[in-house]
C-alpha cells in the first residue's frame, strides 16, 4: 500500500514540492493525521460496491482513504492550483476523478446521474471549507439527492447545533432543518492538532443518515420553514410574538387561533419547539392563508 498522503512529513513534502500556500478565504485546513482519515472512511460504512463523493480533496489525504474503500470517488475542488498536485498524489487509485468546481454552482443530479450510473450505496464524506459548511449541507439535502448521507468534519458548534433538541440554546432554525432530512450523529471530536494550519476553532465528525421520509409531512414546506424562521427571529420573544412580528400585527388573532387549534401555549418561545409541532402550526397557519 503506497504511503499515506496525510502524515505531516509527506504533506510538507507535496506542500513544498509545489511551493503551495494556503488560502485562508478557501477554508485550507489539511487533515495531517491517517488515523483521523481512517475513522472518518470507517464511520462512512463504504464498501466496494459503493460510490463516494468528496468536497474539497486538499492535496488528497482523505480522497485516496475514500479510493481505497469504495468503488469510484469524484471529488470537487475549486482551487485550481490543486488540480496538478492531486495528479500526481493521486496517481496510484484509478477510481477517482477530481471536477474543478466550486460545489455550490455544480448540477449534482446531473453529475450523479452520469458519474454514479449503477451504484446504490453513495455517500458524501468531506472535510468541509468552514467558510460555507452550512449551506454546503443544506444543497446536499434540499436537492434530494440519492445519497444515503453525509460524514462530514466541520466546527463542533455547528456540529452541536445540527443535533441539538429542542429546549436547548443550541437548538434553532439549523437543527430542524438538518433533522427534517436526517438522523444525525456526532462520531468524533477532533483536536486543532490534526490540521495543517490550525483552525481557530474545535472540530467534529458529524453523521447524517438521511430519512426515506422527512420527518413530518407537511402542506408546504417552504412556508413551514419559513414559519421556523420567523419563529427564532428573536429567541428571547414568545412564539406569538415572533410570528406576529413575521406575518404582520394585524394577523395576531389568526397566530393565536392556530397556536390554539394546535395546542401550543402563545408564551413559549421558538426553541421550545419539537419539528412535529411546527409542522401542526405551520398546516394550520397554511390553512388560514390559503
Ligand atoms: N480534504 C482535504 C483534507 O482533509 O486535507 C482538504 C480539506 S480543506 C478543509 C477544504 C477544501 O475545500 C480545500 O481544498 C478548498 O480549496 C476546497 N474548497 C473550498 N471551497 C470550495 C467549494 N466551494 N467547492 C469545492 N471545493 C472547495
């Protein structure tokens, strides 16, 4: 087995080979430890019949894992000075192919439809830019892609407000939308020390399995989740004051009628909350404006 990219010698080594500096606005943070890549692959439960998608290869110390593990790999880089580096690192795996794109412009259905033909088992593992982790994930799961989910290293405070329950501060916008598509896990806990350079901030291994269906069925969800919005607009304010803040004082009177109808008390605030009660609110609510 060749040696691995992701011990700090070798990647000094590729770094200095093609004199790479990191961009900090790319969110650059190089994983520099095999054991932590060999974690992150394991908690993927790929196999070789499966296909694995990767954002942000770096210089390859978690794609040549993932290459390693499972069928195909196609990985998204948006740095080009990457491109020629990866060539070569990634010369010995005939199984990835690297797309030089920033992953937020890319067709991901299209993509998979041409790339994954065949495969059933698809999963995304990444070390995430942290600049833009949150709306990374969120393109993942609102394009309802046939992916069974995500492992993905990114700051623990996102990774505690992903899997936060209701009645915690932790708990908001984020979390509902994230456990509407998924049952998500925190895997792993991960030191400042295994990155090259340091991030200022811990890290986690985050696990999101997604659900056949989401978790409740509602009439529209972009206005229920508009609903969730209003209703953490100020999380020291009651729900009945968010939403009338949101929908319009003079719609007060049909707020209390739903949150009656649905048997929420007016003064508990948003973060109260469970996903299936803001989905009974937000049919009720639908139902007054429709
Ligand atoms: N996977 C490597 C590792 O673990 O060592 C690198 C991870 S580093 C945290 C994030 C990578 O994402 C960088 O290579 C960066 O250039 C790339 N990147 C940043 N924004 C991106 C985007 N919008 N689309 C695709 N790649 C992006």
């Amino acid at each position: 087995m060749q040696k691995d990219i992701a011990t700090p010698i070798r990647t000094k080594e590729i770094l200095n080979k093609y004199g790479f500096s990191f961009k900090k606005s790319l969110g650059q943070n190089f994983l520099i430890d095999p054991n932590i890549l060999r974690n992150i692959t394991e908690v993927a439960g790929l196999t070789k019949h499966s296909g694995a998608i990767e954002i942000g290869p770096g210089i390859g110390a978690l794609t040549e894992h993932l290459a390693r593990t499972s069928k195909k790999v196609l990985a998204f880089e948006i740095d080009g000075r990457l491109l020629p580096i990866l060539e070569d690192t990634l010369s010995p795996y005939a199984n990835v192919e690297i797309l030089h794109q920033d992953v937020l412009k890319a067709n991901l259905k299209t993509v998979i439809a041409e790339k994954f033909d065949g495969i059933e088992d698809l999963m995304v593992v990444a070390n995430l830019p942290y600049y833009v982790t949150t709306p990374i994930i969120m393109k993942l799961l609102e394009e309802r892609l046939p992916l069974r989910g995500i492992v993905a290293m990114l700051q623990k405070e996102v990774a505690d407000r992903i899997s936060a329950k209701p009645g915690t501060k932790e708990y908001g916008s984020l979390s509902i939308a994230i456990q509407y598509y998924t049952i998500p896990e925190t895997v792993m806990i991960v030191p400042k020390t295994v990155f090259m350079p340091q991030p200022n901030v811990d890290s986690a291994v985050i696990r999101l399995i997604k659900r056949e269906q989401p978790v409740v069925q509602v009439l529209n969800e972009e206005f229920f989740f508009d609903i969730i919005r209003k209703s953490f607009a100020q999380r020291r304010k009651t729900i009945l004051n968010n939403l009338s803040n949101g929908l319009g004082k003079d719609q007060k009177e049909f707020i209390l009628d739903a949150l009656h109808k649905t048997d929420i008390d007016p003064k508990r605030r948003g973060e109260t909350l469970t996903i299936e009660e803001f989905g009974k609110l937000s049919d009720s609510l639908w139902e007054f404006v429709n």
